[in-house]
C-alpha cells in the first residue's frame, strides 16, 4: 500500500492518475469500495462550523426558528457546540423582539440561572411558548367586581392593575400574587374622571369636579398629597382627564383646553400649556411614547397634536384634519389616527408630517392599534381592517355584529384582540386575518382594554364595574423547571 500512495503522489498526468485509480479499484471487492466512496466524501466535505468565525455562523443559524436549530445541534459535536453558544440564542430573541420580555419571562430564575449560558435559550423557549398559547388560545379567566359603579378608567403597570369607578372607588389588584388593595379617598362621593399607575410607589387620581390631582402611596394608601391647577369656573371643565406617568416621576394630564405638566416631587415645577383657544375642547386620547418622551394628543375638532415632555414645546398636525378625532396609537417612530368620518391616518412621531391618509368607510373609526409594519382600525360598523404604512389596505373583515370599540394588537407577537357592543372577544392572526378564537363565555361588553405579554385585561360600561382577565402565562415558570431543562441540555 506505501508503494502505491508513492506511485500515485508520483503521476503528474491527470489522465494516468485516473486509470490507475480505475485499476486499483476494479481489483478490490465491491464493498470495500463502498467504504472507500463513503469516506472519501466526509475527507473531502468542507464543514462551515469548523471553518468560519462564530460571529457568521450565528448569522446563518440565526434563520432558523428555535426548533430547527436545536434539531439541527444533533449534526455534529462542532454544530452542537456553535449552536449552543448564547450569543445565537440571543440574535434569536432579538430578532422576534423579544429581548424586552427577558425581565417580564424570566422573573423567578435565581442570580446561578439568570447569569448562565442558558439564559437566552430560556427566555426564548419560554416566550415561543408564550406565543403559541396567545395563538391557540390557551388562557385562563378569572373575573372579578371592583365597584357597585361602573368603572371610569383602566390603568395597567409592573404586573398591577388600577381600576377606577365613578364615584369614589380605587383598586389596585396585583395579576401575579391575586392580592387587591382598596384605597380610601377623602370623599366618597367625589366624581373621578382619571387614574394613572406612577412606577412602583405612586398612584395618580384625577378628579372630574375641581381640577385637582390626588398622589397616592400605591403600597401605603397613604395620600400624600392633592394639586389644584385652576379656579372654579363657569365657562372651563375642570375634569382632569388622560392621566399619563412618565419618567423619571413626572405626570401629564389634561384639564379643560390646557395641557398639565407636573412632578411629583416638585422638582421640575407645574406647567400648564394651552392646546386650542376654544374653551369647550374635548379631548378624546393622549398617548404616551416613552422611547421620545413625547405625547400625542387628539380632540373632537379635529386636533392632532405632538408635545415634546422634555423640550416643551408643541408640533402641530391639525391643519392636514377635516374631520374629529376619536382615537390614536404609537408604535416607535410612528402613530395613527381615527377619524369621525372614517379615516385612518399614519403619522411621524419625529416632526408630524403626514405618512398615509386612507378611507374605506365613513363609519366612525373607534379604535387603532399599531403594530411593526401595519396599523389596525375598527370601525361602528364592526369591521377590522389592516393597512400598511404606505396607506395600503391589506385585509379587511367582518369581525362581529355592532360596534368594536377596543383593539389592541399584541406588543410580541402577530395577535389582534378586538372587543365592543357583541359580548364576545375575537382573537385574530393579524398577518393572515385569521381567526384564532372567538370567546363566547367573556361576560363584558368590552369598553376598555390592556393588552400585556401575558394578559388581557378588559372593563365594560356596565354597572356593577367588572373586571375581567385573560392569562395566557400557562405552562412557563419555576414549576415547569424540569421541562425547561429538558430544553436546554
């Protein structure tokens, strides 16, 4: 055999190399010339893993979902071992958004797990599994009756939910733990018109009757203190109404015509800063974009505004609006509006200008949800429509009888929430306009909604206030540890 490995490295001629393997192996028997054919092909293979930096073979496997490149580990020990790495798991989350999810999903890890290799492969094995239960349908409903009023206004942060009803009553329950706290306000029979969630410490209350604001202790219930903002008048509205908490504490509300602008610790001072002349305005949103730090707001007469929370100063949309204002909604750099007679604006969250302007219907757009790449609408008519960025309609569809008042789009995942007048909720896949599920046994006519990672929360017009929620958290956590473990190892 040495002399013949010498004889070959000897030919220089392709063509007499060629016959002289061809005669070498006309001699041998069938199968050991299978095992030569066999692994001649693995010397010969050029593995990507062994031969490129970690940073391009992240790139390649960071196509593949979750499953498929777990599948794919079982190749090799050097694909296991590149697939393995945390920085994959890592592009892999960020790549489905869901890095934001890590301190929501990975709460109850002790500091050994949460700093280990594993951590990303955990949090994206437990937001997939997040994912395919919003997409299945798989929750768990609790309801629960907060006031014998019906509530006035919804508020929903760090795992808490405040719940306002029309005279006097203040809840806080805590979605993780079930705990309720009951607040106690100076007079009971005080109409409230706003409720704001500040942080973990403070509970924002606005008052329908004096203009003032109530700060809260939300662990103590301990009033702290109450902010008046203008004089008892005739010809003003002195409700507080669209409460917002932004950091690092401060507020925002509107009272009357004027915008509000507030610390809690008095550090930064009260501002007040007119919207319109008009004294009788009604503002119907103002939504808050804590990557910006700026609010948009919205009125009846066709007002659309952007206010920059930090540099104080205005941006006015409204000349572009013929029509009023119902609803509004950011995602990032960009959010929409609906019209009274049907029209579904995009806007720039940057310098107000005008990205789409559509119409489809002259029913009364009710509600808009934005999502990464499309806007949804919801009309009196019940009907959902999607539209692109560029003021393209993608789909539309009939999603109940009678009006739909609350749309949300899922902040992770392509899930679409709608609820109104019919006492049902529709759970849509936004992308293909398919229906997920249709709750029959929701007890609401859905009037507000929250829409979280984890949960759906909704509240309805009538009396008594209800409150109900939707979990989807099932199957995650410490108790499904050794599943997980499964998973990683």
């Amino acid at each position: 055999m040495k002399d013949f490995v010498t004889e070959l490295s000897a030919i220089s001629d392709a063509d007499d190399l060629e016959s002289l393997v061809d005669h070498f192996l006309q001699q041998l028997p069938e199968n050991v010339v299978r095992a030569f054919s066999e692994r001649s092909k693995i010397h010969l293979a050029h593995d990507f893993v062994c031969q490129f930096p970690p940073e391009i073979t992240d790139k390649i496997f960071s196509y593949l979902s979750g499953k498929d490149a777990l599948n794919a580990s079982l190749t090799s020990r050097d694909w296991r071992k590149a697939i393995l790495r945390p920085s994959l798991w890592r592009d892999l989350c960020k790549k489905n958004d869901w890095i934001d999810l890590e301190r929501t999903l990975l709460e109850d890890l002790t500091v050994v797990d949460y700093e280990s290799d594993n951590k990303y492969r955990r949090l994206y094995h437990r937001a997939d599994q997040l994912r395919r239960n919003w997409k299945n349908g798989e929750f768990k409903l609790s309801t629960r009756t907060v006031s014998r009023n019906r509530i006035q206004a919804l508020d929903h942060a760090n795992g808490r939910t405040a719940t306002l009803a029309h005279f006097g009553n203040l809840t806080i329950d805590d979605e993780e733990t079930g705990e309720s706290m009951r607040f106690t306000l100076p007079d009971q029979r005080e109409k409230l018109s706003s409720v704001a969630l500040g942080g973990r410490n403070f509970l924002l209350v606005g008052s329908e009757e004096d203009g003032s604001v109530m700060i809260f202790n939300s662990a103590t219930k301990k009033l702290l203190d109450r902010r008046y903002y203008f004089e008892k008048s005739n010809n003003n509205s002195l409700s507080v109404d669209h409460l917002i908490y932004f950091e690092p504490n401060n507020y925002a509300g509107v009272v009357g015509n004027t915008l509000i602008v507030d610390s809690i610790h008095q550090r930064l001072g009260k501002s007040e800063f007119e919207i319109a002349e008009e004294e009788n305005l009604e503002v119907t949103s103002l939504k808050l974009s804590k990557r910006w730090n700026r609010v948009v707001l919205t009125a009846w007469n066709g007002i659309v505004k952007i206010f920059d929370l930090e540099n104080k100063y205005w941006i006015d949309c409204s000349s572009i609006c013929a029509e009023g204002v119902i609803c509004s909604d950011i995602k990032r750099n960009r959010f929409a509006t609906g019209g009274a007679s049907g029209t579904v604006r995009g806007w720039s969250l940057a310098d107000g200008s005008l990205l789409f302007s559509a119409q489809k219907t002259y029913d009364e757009i009710l509600d808009v949800s934005c999502g990464e790449h499309n806007v949804a609408s919801a009309c009196s008519e019940g009907k959902i429509r999607i539209w692109s960025w560029t003021g393209q309609q993608l789909r539309n569809w009939s999603a109940q009888l009678g009006a739909i008042r609350s749309l949300e789009i899922h902040p992770y995942f392509d899930v679409l929430v709608a609820g109104g007048d019919a006492k049902f909720l529709s759970i849509w896949d936004h992308k293909t306009g398919k229906l997920i599920d249709r709750i029959h046994r929701n007890p609401l006519n859905v009037d507000k909604m929250v829409v979280t990672s984890k949960l759906l929360i909704i509240a309805g017009t009538g009396s008594p206030g209800q409150i109900a929620t939707y979990n989807f958290n099932l199957g995650l956590g410490s108790e499904y540890h050794e599943k997980e473990t499964a998973f990683y190892i």
